[in-house]
C-alpha cells in the first residue's frame, strides 16, 4: 500500500491531523509506525467506544499501524470513576477488552497494555517530572478538561498529576502517532511542544470526531465547554447509545432524540448516519409508505444530507432508518455478551457497579 493510500485511511475518520505533511514523512521513512487510544476503563460502553473507535481502529491496522490499546486504570482511579475503586475499574477494563473482541477487532493484532503494567519504574516518573517542569500551572490546569473535568471545577492533587502523566505516557510507550478524540487535543499539543523542549521525538496527532449525545448541540460560551456538554457520555444514559440496548431501547431512545427538520448541523442522528452508519454498511435503505414517497435508498451519506436538508426525507423517517441500521451493528454485539459465558459475567458485574464522575 502506497502513503497517499495510507493517508486516505487515515482521513477518512480524522477530523484533525497535526500535521498531515509530517504524517506523509513518518510512512515514507516508516512502513509500520506505532499509534494508540487510550480509555478509563469504567461503565457501560457506549456507541461511540465500540462502533466508532473499531472502525477508526480497522482503517489504522489497514494503513500497516502497529497499534497500541491502553486501558488507562490508574487515570481511571485518579478522577474517582467507579469510586476509585481500582479492583471494579480493573474489573470494567477486562469488559472493554470484551467489546473490542465483540465490534471484530482481532485483539491479536492490536497490543494492549494497562496503566499498571508500565508506570512501576523510576523511567516512568524520571520522564513524567521532566514534562511537568516544562508545563505551566496555568496550562495544566487548562488541560484537565481532557478528564471531562470543566475548567474552575474543584480538582484534587491528583488529578493535577493527569496531564503530565498522558504526555508522558506517549513518549514511555514510544509512540509516533497519538489517535484520540478531539477532547483529548490539548494533552497532544501538549506533547507536542515539550518534545520541542526537551529536544524529544515530537508525536503526529490524529483526532476523531466527538459524537454528539441524543439531546443535540448544547451550545456554551466556548467551543470546548460545547464540546464537553454536547457529547455522548456513557455516564448519561439520557445521551447515550450502549453497546447493550435493545431493539426496543434503542427504538426509544432513537424517537425521543433531538433532530430538528431540514437540519444537519447540531443533530445528532446525522451524525450518527455519517460518522457510524456509513462507515460501516455499503447503501442505507427507509422504509417509507408509498403515500409518503416509498422507499428511499441513499449509496452515501452525501446523498442522504443533501435529501434531509432539502426537506425530502422526515425527520421521523430518518428515525426509523437510523434505528434499523445501529440495530445491525449493534445485535451482534449483544448477542456475544448473551452467549459468552465470560462475557456475560463480565457485563453483569459490570452493570451493577455504582458510576461515578
């Protein structure tokens, strides 16, 4: 596979590359570059973690990326989820192995590695202190955002630690391209400019789009805190889509979703059309009754946009195909936590841990 090949895989779910033209130098000098996401392992996993992180993952392993997971325990413990608890985040982390397994990743072509596993050594903390004396307090604590924390909000010194830590989990794991969501940029600028100081490999960025959650845009004062109260969060089962829902859930939920009229901007259901629903099949079919045009087949989602915005497909029409199509992607994710046995222990011990933000 050529590099403009390789960058067209990248592109194709990248909505910030930092910079493509230094992505283009990494494949040609190397064929098989080192990238990684990182989570907090804790809750139910939503849409967005499964359906959306594997296929950004899928296009990675294509393009040659040799692809580190990393379930982030002690980040987890550090912000409080699930109690702090590390024995219940521990227990969430072998689930989101489990939903990895579930949405088709080969989990022998990925590496994945724990927190734990790499932060018991002095090299760890050595780097970690060198990244935070480059690092302003001021800066910091502009970057706990990527906690999900909102700026001014009461922090303890731990969770001071966060930033630092992610950078320097970048450099410890040795990696050269940083794919992670868009509420995770400034953690990646941040890497960014200490490799200048510190005269350190600087990382590429790639950043993902951020799923809107089932109530729309929330519009707020900046563009960060939108970003922040607009997104999917599985800790907000009025937002969010899981892995787990039903038929009859997501029929529910998907009806009660926001998704004003001739509307593509803001509305969440798009989103889901353009960043899952066509990643994932080849043609989306709405049922319609013939009194209200048929049925309507859309090849891509370029052709679906323009017929929702030119007011020739209802809202409640897109509904229903919507609901039809995250139904696919969704069943066999369901079923395998139904019919695994270790799965389904996993789920169930899961679902009945107490969430905390």
């Amino acid at each position: 596979m050529d590099v403009e090949e390789k960058i067209r895989l990248i592109k194709e779910f990248a909505e910030e590359i930092v910079t493509e033209e230094e992505l283009r130098e990494l494949f040609k000098n190397n064929p098989h570059p080192v990238a990684y996401d990182g989570f907090e392992p804790s809750g139910i996993a939503p849409i967005h973690f499964g359906l959306l992180r594997a296929s950004n993952l899928k296009n990675m392993l294509k393009a040659g990326i040799k692809f580190k997971l990393f379930l982030a325990d002690y980040f987890a413990f550090i912000n409080n989820k699930l109690g702090g608890d590390m024995k219940n985040i521990r227990l969430a982390g072998e689930y989101f192995i489990e939903v990895w397994k579930a949405c088709g990743i080969d989990t022998d072509k990925v590496e994945i590695i724990w927190a734990k596993d790499i932060m018991d050594g002095i090299d760890y903390w050595d780097k970690t202190l060198r990244i935070a004396k480059e690092i302003s307090l001021e800066r910091n604590i502009r970057a706990t955002t990527i906690m999900g924390r909102k700026q001014g909000e009461k922090l303890s010194m731990g969770q001071l630690f966060y930033p630092s830590m992610q950078v320097t989990d970048i450099f410890h794991m040795k990696i050269d391209i940083c794919q992670l969501g868009m509420d995770q940029r400034r953690a990646n600028m941040l890497a960014r400019d200490v490799a200048n100081k510190l005269k350190w490999k600087k990382p590429i960025t790639v950043h993902h789009h951020i799923l809107l959650g089932l109530q729309g845009l929330q519009k707020k004062e900046t563009d960060e805190e939108t970003l922040l109260a607009s997104k999917m969060s599985k800790s907000d089962p009025k937002s969010c889509i899981y892995m787990h829902d039903t038929y009859g859930e997501l029929k529910k939920k998907i009806n009660k979703a926001f998704c004003p009229e001739r509307q593509e901007e803001g509305n969440p259901l798009m989103e889901y059309c353009k960043y899952i629903i066509f990643r994932n099949i080849k043609s989306m079919t709405i049922n319609r009754p013939e009194k209200f045009g048929g049925n309507i087949e859309f090849k891509n989602y370029e052709e679906l946009r323009k017929t929702y915005v030119d007011g020739k497909l209802h809202p409640m029409d897109l509904k229903s195909g919507v609901v039809e199509e995250l139904e696919k992607l969704i069943k066999p994710v369901r079923e395998h936590f139904e019919k695994d046995k270790k799965a389904k222990k996993l789920y169930e011990a899961v679902k009945k841990l107490i969430i905390t933000r």
